[in-house]
C-alpha cells in the first residue's frame, strides 16, 4: 500500500484507467475482467506470455510482457499481486510519479462492496474444495455468482467466472491478513490452525486474525463456524453475535444424518435445525468432504438456495484440481496428486484413502516452506508413518530463504522405511521402482511434486 491516501474504492469507478501488475496471475486475470464490466480502462503486464494473457488481448486489454516503468503509461493508479515486491520497475515508477499503489486484495474488498451477498471461504485448509462447492450449488440454484478460486475447477474450466447475479463467492486466505480487506456479508470459518508462521506469530495470534475477519461481517449477514473445530470455537468464543454452526462431532445447527457410503464416497442426509434441508451424495472421499460440504450447505441455506440445487451441486462436484485428482496408472498403480500441504491436511487425506481398498499407500511427500516444516516438525513426522511407504522430496521454498539449514532429509531420519530423495527426477526413479499392481501412488504438497507423477506417467 503505497502513495494512497484515499481507499481504493475512490478510484474504481468507471472511466478510471488501472494498470495490473502480474495480470496473468490465477487472481489477477478475473480481476481484470470484473473491473473491465465495472466501467474501468484496464492495461497491465506480466513477466510471460501465456494463454491467460492472450484470453485478456481477445478482451481489448493491452498486456505488456515483461515489467517496465514505461507500461504504467497514463494509468490513474495500480494494483499489484502478493509477489511484486517494491523494487518492481512498475511499483518503483509509480511511487515516483505519486500514482497510488494498492494490493489485489484491497481490489477486491471494494468490488465485492458492489455485491448483495459476497460469501468469503475462510480456515486453514478446505477453502479451495469448500469454495468449489458453493460454485457448484450455486451455479445449479442457476444464480449466476462471480466466483475466485485459488485452483482450477473443472465445472469453469479456470478457477473464476464472472457472473451478472448478486453473488460473489471469494476463497478468502488469512496469510498476511489478505482476508481482512473484504466486506463479507457470509464469513464461513471451516478451521483454526496454527500455520504461515512466517507472518503469524503463534495460534493465538492467528484466531484473533480470523475473529477480526467474522467481525467485519455486518448484523444483517453470517458467521458460519465448523463447531467440531477448537480454534474456530476459541477465535470466535464471545463474538457478540449468532454464529450459525456446522459439525458432525458437536451440536450445531447443521449437521449429517444417515450417514452411509456409495463407491466410497459419503452420503447423508443435510440436516437443518433438526430438519432435512438436503441428500447429498459426494463424490470426494473423506470425512472432511462432508464438513466442507456441510459449511457449503449452511451458506446456500442462508442465502435461500432450494435444498434442490445443494443435491445437485454437490452431486456434480468430482473435486477441483490437485485436490485428490486422478491422474492416470503406472504399471497397475493408481497415480494420485493433492494439494495437502499442512499436517492437518495430510491427515485427513490419508485417513480418507485407507478404505478405498488399495494394497499399499505409496506417498511422496513435498514439504512446502522451510518454516512451515520446522514449526510443525513433529506433526509432520507423525503423519508421514501412516502410509506403507514415504517417499520425501527435498522442501520447496517458495518465498522463503533456508536460514536454519532444514532438510527433508530431517524428516527421514524420524520415519522408519522412508525415504529422502533430493530431486524431483530421483522421486519419479523410486516411485517407478516401487509401483506394483494395487498400489494407490499420492503425489502430496503445495509445490511442484505433482512433476514427479506427471513424469512417472509419461514413462507408462
């Protein structure tokens, strides 16, 4: 936030001219799209040329590739992804021509300002899936919502859509207090854990963050909390305010009955108030599916959405992608990646995968920041002893530096059978020496070791 003395809904009003840095970015390009249906004149540039780039060309949006103070051009002011750092050429060059810096999120903020009901997707893990369901319900209610999604969703192809209805439904990321800039009519709270250690400085300060977001929720909207779920319950312990509640373990206001399975996926009956709102069948593993289809039920059923259309949304949803996705076989092992790249997470994946019927789980694990990794050090390595074979990958260090000298290969030391590989090719040599018949392969973390089974795939 730079050279902005007024909020950012000053300046999105149509006329004004906005330069995007990072256009191209999964969040970037559908904000463009919405600013440029607000009114806006919409410029920007990105590092590469891509298939994103070129859908915003085909739009009328001028893309420079490659960063430049000279892209800035007459723009009135400029928003710029998590990534651009102040040395950026295009940061630098606007702050000395005094044109106003503000961050994608503040952007979106103000737009979703613009919407009756804008339902934000909050918690430590499940967003992407949650977020997913409530597009999936909310597209079959034929409500025609704008949609963010951080990853790809089958049923759009991309992981937004811009819609004309009265919603707006954002997955919503705590990590350096993103979620803080929204204007949530409907804040759903799936989980409290401590995570992004980087930024936070411990669990407490984490929930204090999630009780200033359900804050920003006015009177006439909702707070929708997992009651299974104790950070959540602490973060929003005496919030002044109802908290409509899902959950399976504790009473809440919505919760599962009938539980059974088909194919392995969980179906139940969506129970409101003691009364049945919907079925639903899944078709997502695990028991954490069916909170996360819970807390999409909840905001449908608050928002007016006919239990109708939460079976059918829910029925149509396979999972988004790397969220357990298929993604072929290798010498009659099933190939698996997903996205889990908290403790938590893990656990709930390979709890879901034990009753699927394979002969041995196979699991190559990328841990995801080095700080991450040695705040929840013991954790991981309690997880990573449940499948049959644990494969580690070196970490990924995304924004981080390795200051403390942590390796994977620390994990393999505490997991009896495991194993440390340092690159992602010697990953893909051992799963490939190791694949038989009836094996489930799991590809597992927020980096690239989906590479690894994409490569083991291209080897069948």
């Amino acid at each position: 936030m730079m050279n902005n003395p007024h909020p950012i809904g000053d300046y999105i009003v149509p006329g004004k001219r906005a330069h995007l840095v990072g256009i191209g970015g999964v969040s970037m390009c559908p904000l463009a799209e919405v600013l440029l249906g607000m009114g806006l004149q919409i410029q920007g540039s990105d590092m590469n040329d891509s298939e994103t780039v070129r859908h915003l060309r085909s739009l009328g949006i001028p893309v420079a590739v490659g960063h430049n103070a000279e892209n800035l051009g007459d723009c009135d002011f400029v928003i710029r992804t998590a990534a651009v750092h102040d040395s950026n050429p295009e940061i630098a060059g606007a702050v000395a021509r005094g044109i106003p810096v503000y961050e994608r999120a503040q952007a979106w903020g103000a737009i979703m300002r613009s919407y009756p009901n804008a339902l934000c997707v909050s918690g430590t893990h499940g967003k992407t899936t949650t977020t997913s369901m409530c597009t999936h319900i909310f597209m079959a209610a034929q409500a025609d919502p704008t949609v963010m999604i951080g990853g790809t969703l089958p049923l759009l192809h991309s992981g937004y859509r811009v819609g004309k209805g009265d919603t707006i439904i954002l997955e919503s990321c705590e990590y350096c207090n993103s979620f803080l800039n929204f204007f949530p009519t409907e804040a759903i709270i799936l989980n409290v854990e401590a995570d992004h250690l980087d930024f936070f400085k411990d669990l407490e300060d984490i929930e204090h963050s999630f009780r200033k977001f359900a804050e920003l929720v006015p009177p006439s909207g909702h707070v929708i909390a997992n009651a299974d779920d104790q950070g959540a319950a602490d973060a929003l312990r005496d919030l002044g305010r109802p908290v409509f509640t899902f959950g399976l373990d504790h009473p809440a206001d919505c919760t599962a009955a009938n539980i059974g399975q088909q194919d392995a996926c969980p179906e139940f009956d969506v129970m409101i108030h003691g009364q049945k709102y919907a079925h639903a069948a899944l078709r997502v593993h695990g028991r954490h599916n069916i909170l996360n289809a819970l807390a999409a039920a909840s905001a449908a059923y608050l928002l007016g959405i006919p239990g109708e259309a939460v079976e059918r949304g829910l029925e149509t949803f396979t999972g988004a992608n790397r969220r357990f996705e298929k993604k072929g076989s290798y010498h009659g092992a099933d190939v698996y990646d997903d996205y889990a790249h908290h403790p938590d997470e893990l656990h709930a994946l390979l709890e879901s995968v034990k009753g699927m019927g394979y002969r041995r789980v196979i699991a190559a694990f990328q841990p995801h920041t080095y700080s991450r990794t040695e705040k929840l050090f013991d954790r991981f390595v309690e997880e990573l002893k449940t499948p049959d074979i644990a494969i580690l990958a070196e970490i990924y260090a995304a924004r981080e530096s390795n200051t403390s000298g942590i390796s994977s290969a620390d994990l393999c030391r505490e997991i009896p059978g495991s194993i440390y590989c340092s690159t992602l090719e010697k990953v893909t040599d051992r799963l490939a020496e190791l694949a038989q018949p009836g094996d489930l392969i799991l590809t597992v973390g927020a980096g690239d070791i989906y590479r690894a089974g994409e490569k083991l795939l291209e080897r069948a």
